[in-house]
C-alpha cells in the first residue's frame, strides 16, 4: 500500500495547488443570501483543503478505473 503513497500524495497537492489557485484568482469568495440576510466570507483556507479533497477524489477514481 505504501507504494502508492506518493502518488496520492502528488494528487492531494495538486488538488490544493489548484485550490489554491482558484482562491487567489476569485479573491474574496463570499455567500450572500439577502432575503436571510446573510453574508458569509470564505477564506483561502476551505478552498484550498476543498482542492486537495478533489485531488484525492480523482486519485480514487483513477484507481478505481485501473489506470
């Protein structure tokens, strides 16, 4: 098993590296619900772990397919 962890690894951060990426190109991610309301700021943070949690998912898949 420990074969594969560096693969996994390489996906997690790639994940996160495009996570990332897309944090700082999007700015200040926000939720804005007027009718509640409500106005939520997200920071890079949750973007980024969102990215290497898709990395993994795509690592699983790839596995899962056999490639």
């Amino acid at each position: 098993m420990n074969e594969n962890l560096g693969e996994a690894a390489a996906f997690a951060a790639g994940g996160a590296v495009v996570g990332g990426g897309a944090a700082v190109t999007l700015g200040g991610i926000g939720v804005l619900a007027p009718a509640a309301g409500v106005a939520i700021g997200i920071g890079a943070a949750p973007v980024v772990a969102a990215g290497a949690v898709v990395g993994l998912a795509i690592y699983g898949l790839k596995k899962g397919f056999g490639w």
